[in-house]
C-alpha cells in the first residue's frame, strides 16, 4: 500500500508538473524556430540587397537579370526569389509593385527619415498574414532627389519609368517583415504574434 | 519501486534533453550555415573586386595568373591556406584557379569568366559539419558562394554624355555608348560603338554596346546605313557591335544584324536586355562615380608652384587674380607660377604645376630663343677666336660673326661651322656670319683663320634655343657699299618662310673721326664696336618676307654688311606642362580663359588640369565659349605618338627628357611601343583624383572643350570629366585613349578618323575601381 500510495503520489506530482514541463519544451522548441526563421530572414535580405546592386540586375524586382540569356547563363533569379528561402519553413512570400512611385505597396507605410538619405520606418498595414514574408524594396537617392525614395510601380512609368534603380551611389534598401506566431500561442489560443523585422541596404555603384 | 521512480524522472529528463538538444543543434546549424554563407558571400565579394582591380591589358597566360593570384592571396589573409594554388587553361577557354584553405574552405577561381577581359569569377565552398549528423546519415553541408568582380574600365563607357549629336562623318568609339538623351544626328554623320576584342587571345574587354536612357531613339536615320565592324562606311545612324538600348519605361532596341551587330561571340558574354525580354536598363547620364576635384588632393596641391619654384602650400583659389606670366618675355599668360626665361633646345617653353588664369599659345613671341650670347673678342690677328661664358647645349645652334679688315679671302672655320654670309668691301673690311647647326654640345669659343696672316679682326659667338635642328639656315643676304654714305639698308635675298625666324646681321663699317653708328629699331644688339667699325644686332619678331634693316652712320662710310635668317624648330610656337596638376581660373583674360592654342602646340605628360568658372580648352582662341576654330597649321595637344608612326623631331632633343608625345595623364599606360609616358612622377598609385585624370571641371564651369577645325589635332591620353559643352572634330590621326565624360557633346569626324574615343589602355578615374556584377 505505500508502495501503491507513493505511485499514485508521483502520478499525481507529474501530472501537476507536466503541462510546465511540457510548456517549457515547446517554448524551447518555439524559440529555437523562431530565431531560426528570423536568422533567414536576415540572410534573405541580405542576398536580395547584394543581387539589386549588381551589374546584371534587369531593374525590374519580379523578372530575372538580363544574364540569365547568355550561352553560360548566370544563376540569379528574380530579385524576390530571395524572400523564398524561407519556404522549407512554412512561410510564404508576399510581393506586390506600388501604385505610385513615391508609395510603397499596398501593405506597408512609410515614415521618412529624418535625414532623407538614411532608410525610413516601414510598418504593416491591413489585412496581414502571420508566417508570410511581406517584401518592401526601395531606392534611396544618394543626393536627395525627387522622388525619393523611389518604389517599383509599373503603372506609372510613363511619368516615373519601371525601373527603379538608378545608378551612382544610389542605395537600395531591402526591408523583410514576418509576423511570426509561436505554435504555444495557437496552442493555447494567445492572438499575439511577433514581428521580425530584418533590413539590408547596399549601395549602387556601376 | 524507487528503481520506478528513477526511470520516470529519467524518462521526462531525455525527452526534455532531447528537445533541447535537438533545437540547439537545429539553431546551431542553421545559423551556422547562415554565418557561414555570409562570410563566404563577404570572402568572395572581396576576392572578386579584390582581384579584378589587377586586371590589366589583354589577356596572356601571365597577366592570368597574376589576377587568379591576386584573389588567392587574398582569400590567404583571411584564412589559412592548407593547399596549393593550381593554375590551368588558356585565355580563349578561361583559367581556372583552385586551391584549399583551412576549415574544408575549397576555392575556385575562373578568369577571364566567359571571354570578358575583364571579369574574374570567384567561387568558395566550405564542407560544414552536422552536429550530431552521423546519426541521420549526412556528416556535413556544403555551403556555396560565388562573385563576379569587373574591372572599372571595362564596365565605365568610353563616352557618357547627357546630350551627343554627331555632326559629320563616322565618329568611331571604342567601346560602349552611354546617352542620357536621345543621340541626335545631322549632316549624314554616324556615331559607332566598337567592341574591344582581342584576337591573340579571343578575348574581350569592352563589348560595344550603346544605351540611351531616353525613350524612342532612332537607330537608323532616313537613308543611313551601319557597315559593319569597319571605322567607314556607316552614315546616319547609330551603330554599335554590341547592343542598343533605349527607353527607360519604353523600350526599343536596334535591329539585329542592321545597326546592332551582336556577333556570336559578343552574344555568349553579353547580356542583351532586348533578346532576354528583361526590362530596361538604368542608363546613368554623368554618373556621380566619375573623379573627385583634383583642387582637394594634397597630391595635387603638393605640386603646385609659386613665381620662385617654391611650393604654394595651398589649394587654388578660383576667385583669386594672377600676376602675368611671360614666356621668353612676352606675356603668354596669368598665374602663379614661374615665367620660363627661355626655351629648351626643341624651342618649347616649359611650365610649372601651378595656380593660372589663362595660357595663350598664341601670344609667344617666337620659338627661339637667346640661351647665351658672348662678349665681342679683342682684336686679333691672323687667329681670330670668339667665347662665350658657358659650353653650349646640345642641339641649339650657335652662330658667330667676325669683322675684319678687307680681303678677298674667306675666313676658314674649325669643322662643323657653316657659312652663311659673307661681304667684302675694299677700303672697309670683310664681315662674315657663320654658323653651327645642331651642335653637339660643349663648345664655347670658335677660331677662325684670316689670311693673309697680317689680317686684323674681331669676332662674337652666340647661343640660340629653338632653331631648327637641321638645315636652320633660310635665307641670307649681303651688301657693300663702295661710296661712302651715311645710311644703308642689309636685306635678305629671299623671303623668309617663317615667322619668329632668328635674323642676325654683321655691319662693317669705317671708323672715321666722330663717327657713330645706330641700328634700326626693333633691333637688338649684340656687339657696338665703333673703334673697330663692328656691329651686329638680330631680330626675332620679323614676318615673312624679305627681312631687311637700315643702318646708319654719323660719317658718311663704306659697308660691309651681311644677314641670315634661321628657321625656327617647328613649324609654330610651343609650350610644355610639366609633370603635376595645373588649375585655370579664367582671370586675366575677358570672358574666357584657360589654354587655348591659337595656332600654338601644347605637349603635356603626367599632368591633371582643372578648369573652373569660365576657363576651358580651345584649340583656337580663348574666346569665351571655345573661341574659333584653329585655323593654323599647326594646332594640336601632344604630338604624333611614337606608337602611331615616327617620333617627333623634338624628342630627342627636349629637355625635360624628350619625347611629350601623349598628352597624358598620370599613371597613364601608354600604348605599346610607346615609352613616353612611363607613369606619374606625382601621383600616389590609387589616388583617385589624379589617377588617369587628365581633364576635370566642375559643373558650375561655363567653359568648354573646343576642338573645332580640321587642322586640331588631339593625341589625349586619360580621362576627361566635363559636365559642361565639349566639341571634338577628329581628323585622320587625332585620338583620345581614354573616356570622355561630357554634359553636351558634339563629335564629328573626317574621313579615316579611326578610333576617336576609347582605348584598352586601363584609363578609369572613378571612385569605384571594380565592381561585382553577379
């Protein structure tokens, strides 16, 4: 009997303990994925600042550079093709052109610098997604012209042009968000979610 | 039942252990991977650019080596080289560099990468360990990055303009066009657009391409056709090897095979927005990439020259008004900076680095120049010997003249000496000019043998600068008068061919009591000797035509009188820039300023030149907005290089070390064959403001380039940044081996003008050296 009591004793004490312990293993687990996502994330941006400023870039961010045609051709993508490593882990990739040149798409704001050649703050706007990329690329000119910055929009290329690289020590500036929402919080229902935020900037020099 | 309990604590201790330990090595090795790739991408981007910066001219197994070299010792600074560099291939097939570094780091180099000269390609892969892989069958990752760097000068246009209209005939370039506005063309004129290929090793270094930002640009006028690959036989049109591009939100391309000759093996290496479907291209109009203002390089200021030869110390000041400059007396000019007192032995006056208003060629008085002249001898007889202070030069002429008393045997002269005159008056005396063409230098007296030897005489020697090495003499002349007058006139029998000739005369007359004697003005006398009825005078501002004087006496006399004239070194006036950075500020000169020819010859190496306000560079007048055109013979920047036919006369001769073919900027590498531009005696190696830099202004100048007229001829070797106005008329052998970067360009050619703009010859002034293309 007190080999039975002490069983039940140490049910019920793990039964006690165990959502803890197992709240702390999926936390562990969450937050190791979550560094790893927001680690590519970073990796991400960085590819797809690198590839804007390169001499085979095609001045358009959704088609392939202009190297690809060549007898050897190279091996760059679209410019957001990047976003996509973080596909294996489940995310998806959100990408749209702006309206105006001056705008960035439909899903962000943009708060200018205070000093007009430094990147802005971009914050998500609307009807946002958890685990998707948001894609924000941008142009920022070296010397302060108008427009600046300057924001892919094909719509308005008769009065902007579609291109929106310009070279001269312009800087072009790759901004990814995710809203990521750690398992627990479906799990226990919490709403919140976790905003990572990576930003690149490389400076155009061909 | 304790035994139970163990194994439950244990059982919840490993699936936590588990978890942890399986996320930290998930976490580990991706961000490990993650580090990793970033540091390769760094690794290799470095390498790349790193290495392309020793890119050189053409392509050779050496200079191959020399790049894939380059990016693996720079690999080895950054990490430990466990291998050895293993290079092999051929410049048409590429070379392809591997080795192995520590941290199972492999390296692949390739260069050239896809036939292009100037591209080296970089690939790194590094062997990464899975923690704990063994257990899941995979003991390691591989991470791969790779970049490709490209050498500025081949990836900056040979021509970058905001607006370039082409005026008359084919104006070749090459390499590539870039425009900012759409390419205007008139009188049947074609611009084109060559490639840079080079045969010995099927490789290329420019691919010709042509890019007009604007929309709508017409490739092929009315009439206009593009012969293909040939610098004639295109009109009206715009051509290029490569390909055209123009529209930056609209594009059009040239017609394959019409005006855009993409050849099968431009095509494998050049990447042709039009056929790729791609988009446009940013075309840049004057990219902010181009060269810094020489006037802020300490380089550049440290060579700067005050009135003593002094350093200035400071930066030009581009309000700052300038005393005059003069050129063997004459004002040429206004500036801070040394008057050179004389020419050197070619009859070039040489100029110092320095802060200046304006250099007019036009205003020299003359090539020749007096670097010596003797005192008159005493009276001797039979032997008659003349000195001067110093032994001569190499090169200059000396000339002397001798009066003596009358006979009718000419005087004898040591060897080389060479008479040019003569006059024997009975009852006066005998009057000779001799002269030695070329000397070899170190002589500084010359004897002359009279005879009978009772014969009584006086003698002077003199030294001149910028006389024609060969055959100075151009005409000669002599007179006697038998009845005693007062006033007589020594003339040339021929017209002189050539203003700024060296006319020098001999007068013999009788030394009578109360005599005098008085030149003609204008004059300069050499020797006045009324106790012995000697004197000689020149002239060096005489115009063509018979050159004559008047001499006059104070007792009616007996003459005998004779004159020569000598041809000047080249056909015009000169002027040299020594090697360092030279700023015009347009002060001094109404309207305009900076350098202008005006029928001179300007020869330069290793030289930056600034313009600011309303400076600029005229080949005729310094007029403002360019002046006319040259309307001399000889109107030119630099002279023929050595590598294009024979060296000038002149450089064997100059002083400064001869042979100012290329008018070059520093560090400039002339072509080959050519040594006379070895490289900056100034210019630190990588200074960006001077490197390359021939020509700058800022955008504020309202000065222009103007090398108008079909005799300007142009041998530039260098870079020119000139936001402002440029026109370049290009005759059968003008030149510029370098890039011309220009707000409003106007080129027109004459026919077999070859290449007007471009070269391989590594001139690049950009901040950026290399850049990454992939």
């Amino acid at each position: 009997m007190v080999n039975h009591r002490k069983l039940g004793q140490a049910l019920v004490e793990f039964a006690l303990i165990a959502p803890a312990i197992f709240l702390l293993i999926g936390a562990t687990v969450d937050l190791g994925r979550g560094l790893l996502i927001y680690t590519m994330l970073q990796g991400a941006s960085r590819d797809m600042a690198r590839q804007a400023v390169l001499g085979y870039y095609s001045g358009s961010n959704t088609l392939s550079p202009t190297c690809t045609a060549l007898t050897t051709p190279c091996t760059l993508g679209p410019l957001t093709n990047g976003a996509h490593q973080l596909d294996p882990l489940g995310m998806s990739v959100v990408y749209q052109d702006s309206t105006a040149i001056s705008s960035p798409p439909t899903y962000g704001t943009y708060a200018a610098n205070a000093n007009p050649l430094q990147p802005g703050t971009i914050t998500l706007t609307g009807a946002i997604n958890a685990s998707t990329v948001y894609v924000f690329i941008y142009e920022l000119d070296s010397t302060g012209g108008n427009p600046n910055p300057r924001w892919s929009c094909p719509s308005c290329a008769a009065a902007s042009g579609a291109a929106v690289r310009t070279s001269g020590h312009q800087l072009v500036v790759v901004d990814l968000k995710l809203q990521w929402k750690p398992v627990l919080n479906s799990l226990l229902g919490i709403p919140s979610t976790i905003t990572f935020d990576s930003q690149s900037v490389e400076t155009l020099e061909y | 039942m304790r035994k139970r309990e163990r194994g439950q604590v244990l059982v919840i201790v490993a699936v936590w252990m588990l978890a942890l330990i399986g996320s930290a090595a998930l976490i580990l090795l991706t961000g490990s991977v993650e580090w990793q790739r970033n540091q390769l991408q760094q690794l290799a981007d470095g390498a790349a650019t790193d290495s392309a910066l020793t890119i050189g001219v053409g392509c050779s197994a050496g200079s191959a080596s020399t790049v894939i070299t380059q990016a693996d010792n720079f690999l080895a600074t950054q990490r430990t080289r466990t291998g050895s560099l293993s290079i092999g291939g051929s410049c048409a097939a590429g070379y392809t560099g591997t080795d192995a570094f520590a941290g199972a780091l492999s390296e692949t180099i390739h260069y050239p990468y896809r036939g292009h000269q100037q591209q080296v390609e970089v690939i790194l892969t590094v062997a990464l360990p899975i923690s704990f892989g063994n257990y899941m069958g995979a003991s390691n990752t591989n991470v791969t990055r790779r970049a490709v760097g490209q050498q500025l000068s081949g990836s900056a246009a040979a021509i970058r303009a905001t607006s370039l209209s082409c005026t008359g005939g084919q104006f070749n370039v090459g390499g590539s066009i870039a425009a900012s506005n759409a390419i205007t063309l008139s009188g049947g004129c074609a611009v084109y657009a060559h490639d840079r290929f080079e045969a010995a090793s099927s490789t290329y270094s420019d691919l010709g391409n042509v890019a007009v930002f604007a929309n709508g640009q017409t490739w092929v006028g009315g009439g206009g056709s593009c012969a293909a690959g040939t610098n004639s036989g295109s009109s009206n049109a715009v051509c290029a090897d490569g390909y055209e591009l123009s529209g930056h939100n609209a594009t059009t391309c040239g017609t394959s095979g019409t005006s855009a000759f993409l050849t099968a093996g431009v095509t494998a290496i050049n990447a042709n927005p039009c056929a790729a479907g791609t988009g446009p291209l940013p075309v840049p109009p004057v990219s902010t990439s181009l060269p810094p203002e020489p006037n802020t390089d300490p380089a550049g200021i440290a060579t700067l020259r005050n009135s003593a030869g002094g350093a200035v110390g400071s930066a030009c000041n581009p309000a700052a008004v300038y005393p005059n400059i003069t050129a063997g007396g004459v004002v040429v000019g206004t500036g801070l900076g040394p008057s050179p007192a004389s020419a050197d032995a070619s009859g070039f006056y040489h100029f110092k680095p320095s802060c200046y208003g304006y250099l007019n060629l036009g205003s020299f008085a003359g090539g020749i120049s007096a670097r010596q002249i003797g005192a008159e001898s005493a009276r001797q007889r039979h032997f008659v010997t003349a000195t001067m202070a110093g032994a001569s030069q190499a090169g200059t002429l000396l000339v002397a003249t001798v009066s003596a008393e009358t006979t009718p045997n000419k005087f004898a002269a040591t060897a080389g000496w060479v008479s040019a005159a003569e006059a024997n008056q009975p009852g006066e005396g005998r009057s000779e000019i001799w002269y030695y063409p070329n000397n070899p230098g170190g002589i500084s007296s010359i004897t002359f043998t009279m005879n009978p030897a009772t014969i009584n005489g006086n003698a002077q020697l003199s030294e001149w600068l910028g006389v024609a090495a060969a055959s100075p003499l151009d005409q000669s002349g002599a007179s006697t008068v038998a009845v005693p007058t007062t006033t007589t006139v020594i003339a040339t029998a021929g017209a002189l061919t050539q203003t700024g000739e060296l006319v020098i005369t001999v007068d013999g007359f009788q030394n009578l009591p109360g005599q005098t004697f008085t030149r003609a003005a204008g004059w300069t006398g050499v020797v006045t000797d009324v106790a012995n009825g000697y004197g000689s005078e020149y002239s060096l501002n005489l115009p063509t035509g018979i050159a004559s004087e008047t001499l006059t006496s104070g007792v009616p006399s007996l003459w005998a009188n004779a004159i020569a004239g000598f041809k000047p070194a080249g056909a015009g006036t000169g002027a040299v820039l020594d090697p360092g950075f030279y700023y015009f500020n347009g002060s001094g000169f109404a309207g305009g300023g900076g350098i202008c020819l005006n029928g001179g010859e300007l020869l330069a190496r290793d030289v930056t030149l600034e313009f600011v306000n309303q400076a600029g560079l005229s080949a005729g007048t310094c007029a403002a907005g360019g002046g006319a055109n040259c309307s001399a013979a000889t109107c030119q920047y630099g002279s023929t290089p050595c590598s294009i036919s024979a060296c000038p006369p002149n450089a064997a001769a100059d002083s400064a070390g001869g042979g100012y073919t290329w008018f070059a900027a520093p560090c400039s590498q002339a072509p080959a064959g050519d040594a006379s531009c070895p490289g900056s005696t100034w210019c630190p190696s990588g200074d960006r403001a001077c490197w390359n830099l021939l020509l700058w202004a800022p955008a504020s100048n309202t000065g222009q380039i103007a090398i108008k007229g079909t005799t300007a001829r142009h041998w530039l070797l260098g870079s020119l940044y000139w936001p402002g106005t440029c026109t370049d008329t290009v005759n059968g052998t003008s030149t510029l081996d370098g890039t011309l970067s220009c707000g409003t360009l106007s080129v027109s050619a004459a026919a077999g003008a070859g290449i007007a703009v471009g070269s391989d010859y590594g001139i690049s002034t950009a901040l950026i050296q290399a850049v990454l293309v992939e």
